[in-house]
C-alpha cells in the first residue's frame, strides 16, 4: 500500500501542537497510524515544541508549590476504570476504532441517498466527525461546503476531478472546490469525514434529511 | 565487523544501559563520557532526560524536584501564553509534574528528550483540562497501525544530539518561519486567524509552515 495524499504540513502541525480540534485530531491521528511518513513528521513537530517550551521565558510559580506536589507524590492515583479495548479483527485503526466500536460493518448506517449512508460520530464547536458508506460507483453526496472538509479512506476506495483516493489517502478541499467523488467499482468505500462548517448540500431532500440527522 | 564497530566504542552497544537494572552506573558513566564531547546546551539536555529516566525506573525523589524547579515555570509559562489565567496556569503546571512522576516509567529518552516528552505531557493536560476534549492518539501496540518502513539505524542516536541539531534548524529560520511555528504552538487559533493576524494571504503562512518543517525534517535526518 502506498499513500499518495496526505494532511498538508499546517494541519500535522496544528496536530502536534494540539491547537487542532479534536474533529481534525481525530482524523490527523488516524491517517498517521497508517502513514509512517506523516508519523515521523508530527515526532519532529512535537520535537520542535519541547524546544520552544525549553526556550520560554519561564514563569514564576507559587510559593508552596513544590512543597504541595510532593506531599501528593504518594497518594493513590484515581485510575479510570479499564476502557474495553474495541475488537481487534477490525482493520480500522486506533484512535478512530475506539469512536466507533469496533468494524465498520457492524455501524448501523443511516441511508441519506441511494448507495449512500453516514454514521455521525460528534460535533465540538463548528466541527463534526462521520462516517461515509458509499456503494460501488455512487457518489458521495453533491455538496458545496463552507470552510474546509477532510476525508481519510478508511476501504475501498473513490476518485474526484482532483484525484483517486485509497485506503490511508486524505484529501483536503477547500471551500471554493466543488468535487464530485464517486465510489471505485468491486466494493463500498468507507471513509471518516470531517468538517468544519455544516455541509451545504444541493438536493434539498438531502439538505432536509441532513438537517435532521444534524449533519 | 561487528568486532570492530564494538572496538571502537568504549562502551557496550548491545542494548541502553538504563535497560538493565544494575547498569545505572554504567548509564551515568555513559552519558558523561557523551556529554563530554557535545556542547553544554546538548549535556544539559542529557542530564534532563537521564533525570527523568531515574523518576521512572528509581522512583528519584531529588531528580524529581530538579525536573520541577526546570519545567514547572515554563510549563506555567507556555500555559500563559495561551491564555489561560495564573492561578489556573499554577495548578495546571503542578498537575503536569504530578503526571510527569505518575507516568515517568513510560518515557524512552531514544524516542523523544524529556522536554518534547513534557511538551506533549502539558499540551495533553491543556486539552483535557481547558479545552475538555478528548485528545485522539495512536495505539502503537495497535496491529492495525502501518509499522515504519525501515527500523532506521539513526533511530536508536541519542535523541539529545536530534535535539541540539533541531536548534540549530530553528535557528537558520527565517524570522517570519520562525513566526508562524511559534504562533502555531502558543496561539490557540487556526491557520486561517494566523494568517488574518498577520495580514497574510493563508496560502502564504501555510507555505512558510511548509518551509520551516522541511527545514527542520532535514537536520533531523528524515528527508521526505
Ligand atoms: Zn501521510
């Protein structure tokens, strides 16, 4: 497997620094437990921010604090009860299997259109995370959108005017891209879709189901 | 061959001295004679990881307090340049040296130094704490992950030298690079807010985001 699209260098950035949402994390995060190359750039972005924090200008900090971290140093630690760790079998990688629990085969998917269906996972803010089933040769929804949409092929795979996306590919567009991806031939094609602006769908049955499943 | 390359170091290669437990000494031992042909920014680096390593496997009370007197007020710091309140800032520090002695055994000073290690400890916190969200993260125990193509040679080279390469990466910045990474990390914002601060086309910062990391991807040794 190769990957050819990746997150541009500002978002593994917004990633490592954490100023990314958690939407946009989620997505970043995933594509990199499948794209070593990714994965080493978002070390040596972490890396540049442990020098950052070793070159600030350190603050005062209270009297007493020191003495009041050591006095805690010893006291049991409130451990979370164990997450159950999602099947395994799924070839969905962390942390994305632990949003959805498990295979993509066992969502229960809401039909949007024909060989269409979505799976919301959450919204934060202006943001939102869902899934995507689209059927061999459907499309992925006509849409216009606002702000900036990503989508990470999780199977299968679909091509647009801008290229063909694979298992690991991200693709990025922006709002000014009307694209038009449809689903490759021999199978669904599963993928995590995140945006940071409601959709603006054209076919207003769409748009009203959308608006219902708060899409 | 193998012979050789064991002549040449006067000291074990096998495996990191601070895997085996009496190897301590050997580890300190280690780490001086290293020390000893970098410069100080790199010895003091050195010493904060092998500090932090003895919070992990010896449970060290007195590198403990030295890690806190160093990272404790920039820690505060980097909370207060992303606007979090002082008393908030305080707490939030404290919390992060707490998190730094609970999980100290999980640090490995091959794959990162201590201040990346405590960079991600305090960014992690301010998530959870200040944003309250989750913060997603790999799993590398996880069999679905994409292992690493080659388990590169350079990836066991004492991280500490990775960084002191890296300063000087960011020092041959340019000044308007060294801007946008610096917003990127202390300014809770998107791109887009950057680049309307800075009253730039966002295709310009997202450009300079690009050159920088380049910069910094080569002196770390991984060329894309
Ligand atoms: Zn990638």
């Amino acid at each position: 497997m190769s990957i050819t699209h990746h997150p541009g260098e500002e978002l593994l950035i917004a990633y490592a620094s954490g100023t990314a949402d958690e939407a946009v994390s989620l997505i970043v995060a995933t594509h990199i437990a499948l794209c070593p190359q990714c994965r080493r750039a978002v070390r040596a972005a972490e890396a540049a921010g442990g020098v950052l924090l070793e070159d600030l200008k350190p603050a005062r900090i209270s009297d007493g604090a020191l003495k009041a971290v050591l006095s805690r140093l010893d006291s049991p630690v409130a451990t979370k009860p164990p997450v159950a760790k999602a099947v395994t079998d799924s070839n969905v990688p962390e942390p994305l299997r632990s949003y959805i629990g498990g295979s993509l085969q066992a969502v229960s998917w809401i039909p949007v259109a024909r060989g269409l269906a979505y799976r919301p996972l959450f919204r934060r803010g202006a943001s939102r995370a869902q899934l995507v089933r689209s059927a061999p040769g459907a499309g992925i929804a006509m849409h216009t959108h606002r702000g900036e949409e990503f989508t990470l092929v999780l199977e299968g795979g679909y091509g647009d005017t801008t290229g063909h996306y694979l298992r690991g590919d991200l693709q990025s567009a922006s709002a000014e891209i009307e694209h038009r991806p449809i689903a490759d031939e021999g199978g669904y094609c599963f993928s995590l879709a995140v945006v940071d602006a409601p959709l603006s769908f054209r076919s207003s049955a769409i748009a009203l189901l959308a608006k219902v499943m708060g899409l | 061959m193998a012979n050789a390359s064991l002549a040449a170091e006067p000291w074990p290669s096998s495996s990191p001295a601070w895997t085996r437990g009496p190897g301590r000494l050997a580890h300190r031992h280690l780490s001086l004679l290293r020390a000893r042909v970098m410069d100080q920014e790199t010895a003091s680096a050195v010493r904060l990881d092998e500090l932090l390593v003895a919070v992990g496997r010896l449970r060290d009370r007195d590198a403990f307090q030295t890690l806190f007197q160093h990272f404790a007020p920039r820690i505060k710091g980097y909370l207060l340049r992303l606007g979090a309140g002082a008393s908030l800032a305080d707490d939030l520090a404290q919390e992060a040296m707490l998190t730094m002695w609970r999980k100290a055994a999980l640090f490995d000073p091959a794959k990162a130094s201590a201040a990346t290690w405590i960079f991600t400890v305090a960014r992690n916190l301010r998530i959870d704490a200040i944003r309250r969200e989750r913060r997603p993260e790999i799993d590398p125990e996880d069999p679905a992950l994409v292992p690493d193509a080659e388990p590169a040679a350079d990836a066991q080279m004492a991280q500490a030298g990775d960084e002191s390469r890296l300063r000087e990466a960011l020092k041959v910045l340019s000044l308007e690079q060294v801007q946008v990474i610096e917003m990127s990390f202390f300014a809770d914002k998107p791109h887009s807010a950057i680049a309307k601060e800075l009253g730039l086309p966002l295709g310009t910062v997202k450009s300079r985001m690009r050159l920088a990391m380049a910069r910094i991807r080569t002196k770390l040794g991984d060329l894309r």
